[in-house]
C-alpha cells in the first residue's frame, strides 16, 4: 500500500474527527494512528526523519521504530571515507541494532586511505555488532590494495572475524571481489559456517580469494564449507572447487543446491579436472541445480573444454577470451562442444570474442538451431550481417524462441552499419508485438535510435 493510500486514511480519519463535533483545537496531528505516520516515515530521507520526529513527542516515539531502519547502505572508501564514515557510525549507534540488511561499498580505496579506512569500518562493526543480520553485502572490498600496509589488513580481517561472531542468523553472505588471503578469507568463512551454517542460503564468493591461490587443496577450506547445511546458491571461482567439495556437496546439501556459479579467470590455478560422475552425483542428489561457468580472459579450447564435462547441467554459459591476437583459439570447436554437448539444458549464452583470425558464424547458427531452450543470446564479435539476418528469419518464423539478442558487431563498414540498422528496422513489429529485447549496435559509436 502507497502513500496515496495511508493520506487518504489520514484524511479519513480527519473527517470523522470532525463529523463527531470534537473540539477541532484539540486535534493535532500526533493523533493519527501509529500506523500511519509510520507509513508516512517509510517514505522520507533521514534529515526529513529527524525533522518530523521533532514536531512532537508522538512523531518523535515512533521515530524509534525498529521497521524504519531495516534495510541500510554505507558508501565508504576513496577520499570521503572520514565524513562518510562519521555519518555511518553517527546512524550505526542510534539505530545499529535494528538493521536486518546492511549494504556497504568501499569506493576504491587506495593506499593513501587504507589506514583511515580500516580504523572507519572497526568502529562501524563495533557499533553495528548487535544487529541481527539477515543478509550481509560489502563488494570489491579489493584487498590486496591493503599489501603496503599489512597491519591495517590485518586489523580489518580481525574486525571482520569478530564481528561475525555476534551474528547468528545470515541468509545472504556476499563479499565478491574481497581478494582475501586464503588463511584470511577461511577464517571469516569458519566463523560464519560456526554460527550460521543452518541459516545461510545464498554465499556470493566469487573473486572473494586471491586469484593466484589454489584454495581447494588448502583441508582447512574444504572442513569449513562442510559447515554450510542449507545453501540454495553458491557463485565462487574454479581454484574452490575439486572433485572432493563437488561430491561434499552432493553429500551436505542433498535437495538443497539450486544454483551454483563458478567463474574461471585467467590467473585461477585450474590445473584440477572434475569428473563427469562427480557431476553426476551432484545432480543425482540437488535434481533442481542449474550451474552457471563464466569463462574470463581465456579463450583457447584446449583450457575451455576439459572443464565443460558433459554430465555439468549447465544452464548459463559466458566467455570473454581476452585480447591474445596472436593465440590459436580454436573458438568453433569450443562453440561446437558447447551447443553439442549442452543442446537440450543450455537457456543462456553470451559470447564476447575478441579474436579476428576466426570466423564462428557456421557454429552461432549451429548453436541457435540445435539448442531448443536457447532463450538468451549475448554476442561481442566479428559476425557477418547474414547471420543476423538469418537468425532474425528463424525468430520470425518461429522456428527458435529467443526472448534476448543482443549483438555488437565489430569490424562493420559503414555499408554494412546501414544493413544492420535496416534489419533492425524490418523486424521492429516482430520484436514489439512479442515484447522481446533485441539490441543492435556496433563496436564503434553508432546511434541506431
């Protein structure tokens, strides 16, 4: 229910007020029912918070309550990380303990600000220590900005770890792109798994461990992820995952894995191999797990396809190979595996492929044709204008289904520009008529609107 809504009970209220012939001198607006001027405070910034709470003591009570301060975003890092910080810790010790989602971000911080920052996010977790949290977000926290100065890193890892240990209810844990160390990054996840390891659903841990770090072979690691009884969606990268945790989880989370997200970069250590029965197992065990594989600067099929087991029920595939114009991809026999070996599971696929000594028209249309589920479709490359066209024909004659197509073409002249946006244009009642989102551009500046 709006705002219109709750004025129109105020003004209701107001009216039987009157009709009733009560004194209209006595009426003031701390009259209204608590119900509604809590409604009314859902919808103000926190300076107009703290001015309606002084028009009266009424108004003032119910400033206090627990529901206004539920959900909470901190903006603090870069060369604002005092004031931000300040005003953070200003609402952290009036209404800290009421927060349920806490929300921070870091801005970059940089070696010039690391000490401030980590002695302003001590005193916020401090301060903040008491709420119970439900979820739990602080992305690019990019710590290995902090090696110069490895007191203050370590400061703030232990601020982290004790501040965990206050909270006993997480369903949401994320802090991707948090770059730990690995002994660091598995204390704050033990910490975790000891205290909410039957609550936590959802872990975004992908980049959380530095890149150069092969986190599956570390015991200590695959001990605390035995702690995590009841989690839906797992994204993490390639060097946390083996053989063994694929089969924990198969065994800790059995009907429970519905998501997991795994990114291989170029700096993982992913020398490990994952058997088709290890995979197998799993989604023997979590019937609903659909997994997701987002390939980072790699593109030669000799590094792609060993991971891609044909038993993984991969939903969701992206690729972006990098800039290695001199590397032998071999890109349509990885597109040629993916659409093979995935055709009847694979909904999404995005593909940004920087590499200009292979054409992988033939296998897109491949791909399109053969994967009946194909639903997404996502290209950054070298493609001939034909190939859309003929995609755009498929569509429109239905014999494929996309509900996204979203093309860059590079390396287009300026003829062939025009043909795309003509193409765009020919099928512009199609693509309204059944709401889909296709988007044509190029790799240059093109303003096709």
């Amino acid at each position: 229910m709006g705002l219109d809504w709750w004025l129109q009970q105020a003004s209701r209220f107001w009216s039987a007020f009157i009709a009733s012939k009560t004194n209209m001198e006595q009426f003031k607006w701390e009259h209204l029912p608590d119900v509604v001027i809590i409604e009314v405070y859902k919808y103000l910034s926190d300076e107009e918070k703290v001015n309606a709470a002084l028009t009266c003591k009424n108004w003032g009570r119910m400033y206090y309550t627990p529901c206004l301060w539920r959900k909470r975003h901190f903006d603090i890092g870069g060369y604002r990380v005092h004031a931000n910080g300040l005003k953070a810790c200003q609402f952290a010790s009036l209404h800290g303990r009421h927060v349920r989602n806490l929300s921070l971000s870091c801005s970059h911080p940089s070696y010039h600000t690391a000490k401030l920052f980590q002695k302003t996010m001590e005193e916020l977790l401090f301060k903040m220590r008491h709420a119970k949290l439900i979820e739990f977000e602080l992305e690019r926290l990019e710590l290995e900005r902090f090696l110069r100065y490895e007191a203050s890193r370590d400061r703030l890892i232990s601020n982290f770890v004790r501040f965990f240990r206050y909270q006993n209810h997480l369903q949401e844990f994320d802090m991707t792109s948090a770059q730990f160390p690995a002994v660091a990054g598995i204390r704050i996840l033990e910490t975790i798994g000891n205290n909410c390891g039957h609550t936590t659903k959802e872990m975004f841990l992908e980049d959380f461990f530095n890149s150069r770090a092969a986190i599956f072979q570390v015991p200590r690691y695959l001990n605390t992820l035995s702690l995590f009884k009841n989690l839906e969606f797992l994204a993490l990268n390639y060097n946390c995952v083996s053989e063994e945790i694929i089969l924990l989880f198969a065994k800790n989370l059995r009907g429970k894995l519905e998501m997991l997200s795994i990114k291989v970069g170029r700096h993982d250590p992913r020398f490990q191999r994952i058997s088709g029965s290890a995979w197998t197992t799993l989604k023997r065990a979590c019937p609903k797990l659909v997994v997701t594989l987002w390939f980072e600067n790699i593109g030669n099929m000799h590094e792609i396809v060993p991971i891609l087991s044909k038993e993984i029920p991969l939903r969701d595939f992206h690729i972006w190979t990098g800039y290695d114009d001199d590397a032998d991809w071999r890109l349509n026999d990885t597109l040629r595996h993916l659409h093979t070996s995935y055709k009847h599971i694979i909904e999404s696929v995005s593909l940004e492929l920087d590499n200009n000594h292979e054409t992988v028209d033939e296998e897109i249309l491949l791909m399109v044709t053969s994967c009946k589920f194909l639903r997404d479709l996502t290209i950054n490359a070298v493609v001939l204008i034909p190939t859309i066209q003929q995609i755009m024909e498929l569509q429109h004659e239905r014999k494929i289904n996309l509900r996204t197509f979203r093309v860059t073409a590079c390396g287009l002249s300026e003829n062939e520009w025009t043909q795309l946006a003509e193409i765009r244009d020919n099928y512009t009642t199609m693509i309204q008529e059944r709401a889909l989102d296709f988007r044509f551009t190029t790799d240059l500046i093109v303003d096709f609107s």
